[in-house]
C-alpha cells in the first residue's frame, strides 16, 4: 500500500508564512486548537513548522488565541 503524500510537500511548500493568515486559519478548529496531523495530513517536518508559524502570528496578534468566546 502506498503511502499518502504530505499537502504542503504535493504543492511544492517549502516554508510556511506565520504572516500568511488565511492559509494558517484552514489549520485551526473553530475553538482555536492547532489541529492534529491525522486531521491536517501533513508530514511531522511541516507540522512543526504549521505550530511554529501559528504561534508566532498568535503573538503579534494577527491569530486569536481562542476564536470564540464560551463557557
């Protein structure tokens, strides 16, 4: 059985841009949560990037740390 292809690594991604907000925001659930690599299907190199890249836009305020508010 072959195995299934990174995304990022099938359309040519070498570097993610933290500063790239809306292809960042396809990897966050709607309560803010980094999504897992089961649900991104992504490579573990590109995962680390993706968290890395989020967290660093997180911190210059361009991503919320939690998108909606609940109790």
């Amino acid at each position: 059985m072959a195995r299934k292809k990174c995304r990022l690594d099938r359309q040519g991604i070498k570097k993610i841009d933290w500063k790239d907000v809306e292809f960042l925001s396809q990897f966050i659930t709607p309560r803010g949560k980094i999504m897992s690599r089961r649900q991104t299907g992504l490579c573990a190199y590109h995962q680390r990037q993706l968290a890395r890249a989020i967290k660093r836009a997180r911190i210059m305020a361009l991503l919320p740390f939690v998108r909606d508010y609940y109790l």
